[in-house]
C-alpha cells in the first residue's frame, strides 16, 4: 500500500516561499503521476498541480501559474512544491496524492487513489 507523507508546511509572511515534499513508501514510485491539491478554510479541495511519471509534463491550475513549480526526484521517491511569492489566498491544507497513471496530469482528484495527511501552509498578509 502507497503512502505519502506531506512535511514543508509552516507560518509564512505574504511574499515569502515555503517548499512542500511528499516522501512516498514504495520502490515503483516512477510509475506514478503526482499531484498537489489544497483545501483552503470553508472550502472544498481543489486542483494546485501535477507532473507526470517521467517529469515530462505538468500542469498548474491559473492562480499559482508563475509562482509555484512542482518536481520530483524519483530516486528519493519525493515530490516538492515550491511556492513563491505567497498570497494571503494560499492559506490551505496542502495534500500530495498519487495517480497510477503515469502519463496523466488529471485535475480531478477522483482519480487519485492515494493521499497524504495533508500540511497546514498559513499565509499572513
């Protein structure tokens, strides 16, 4: 069974940056499509990013197009978010989640079949 564990949330100023990662439990993590999702107060989980198996292609949803960057090291088994120029806005808990394939880059998150705890990320404007 895959398991994800988020680490890299925090308090941040508006403006800052803060990098997420994903540390997943398994040997065929290069197999997957990875993804970001948050969920920000009183609101339901929505889409941030994804990459695909290979790194070969992402996608990112409008409002952090230009300030946030997703990657993964696939010999480390991690996947990172690297979030710049943070906005009040951005405040969310922060899941990483894992899709079995690979060559997708999917928004929805129905086809994500494993999730992490999530990560508080908290931005003071």
């Amino acid at each position: 069974q895959l398991q994800l564990v988020e680490s890299g949330g925090g308090l941040i100023q508006a403006g800052g940056s803060l990098r997420l990662s994903c540390a997943a439990s398994t040997r065929t993590f290069s197999r997957y499509s990875m993804a970001w999702f948050r969920r920000p107060p009183g609101k339901d989980r929505e889409f941030v990013a994804a990459i695909t198996s290979n790194a070969g292609s992402t996608a990112y949803v409008d409002s952090v197009k230009g300030r946030f960057s997703i990657s993964r090291d696939n010999a480390k088994s991690t996947v990172y978010l690297q979030m710049n120029s943070l906005k009040a806005e951005d405040t969310a808990v922060y899941y990483c989640a894992a899709n079995g394939n690979g060559f997708s880059t999917d928004r929805n998150r129905r086809y994500y079949g494993y999730w992490g705890q999530g990560t508080q990320v908290t931005v003071s404007s």
